[in-house]
C-alpha cells in the first residue's frame, strides 16, 4: 500500500467519524440517537457513537474493508496497515475532536 494510500485511508476515516460525532452532539439533529445510546446501550454504544477515539475501531474496520473488497481480493497480508490505519485514526480523533470542543460556538449550555 502506498503512503499516499494510507494516509488518504485515515483522513477518510477520521473526518467520517469526527462528522459523525459532531452531527451527534447535544443540541443537533442526531443526538436522539447518541440519547438511544447512552440510555440503553452505553457498552455497545461506545465504539457506534459514543467514544470518538473508539469510533475509529469500528468505522474503521467497515470503511477500510470495504473499501479494500472493492480494489480486488482481500488478503492476510493488509492487516498491518489496518491496524496502523484504524489506531492512528484514533489518536487523530482524540486530538482533533478535543480542539473542536475548544473552539465550538455552538455549544449548548
């Protein structure tokens, strides 16, 4: 796999999962849902919704799999840059989301 690639595989990654945790937030349209979560389901909510540095396991598994699944057959041999891709995409997330909740305007109070 290509630097670019891979790199191209975490920026997809990350801003898929700090979207989705922005558009989840207190106060905007899919809360209700992160509300479903955090109600009923906090343990299997985590990794879905709930953690953003753990969102990266989970989104990144689908979107990294089936991304591959579709340049051809999958093989044992891209598992070490899933791996890479999916724990450097939760530092990314971490990082990036903390900076979003010190600049965020549109918090509610």
């Amino acid at each position: 796999m290509s630097m670019q690639y891979y790199f191209s595989m975490m920026l997809l990654i990350s801003l898929f999962c700090l979207g989705l945790r922005a558009i989840t937030d207190e106060g905007m349209i899919g809360y209700p849902l992160r509300k479903y979560f955090q109600d009923n389901l906090p343990y299997f909510g985590k990794p879905i919704i709930l953690c953003i540095t753990c969102m990266s396991s989970f989104w990144g598994t689908i979107i990294y799999w089936s991304n591959m699944s579709l340049q051809g057959p999958l093989g044992f041999h891209m598992f070490p840059d899933y791996i890479g891709i999916t724990i450097s995409c939760a530092f990314i997330n971490g990082l990036l989301w903390q900076y979003f909740e010190s600049i965020n305007t549109c918090k509610v109070k």
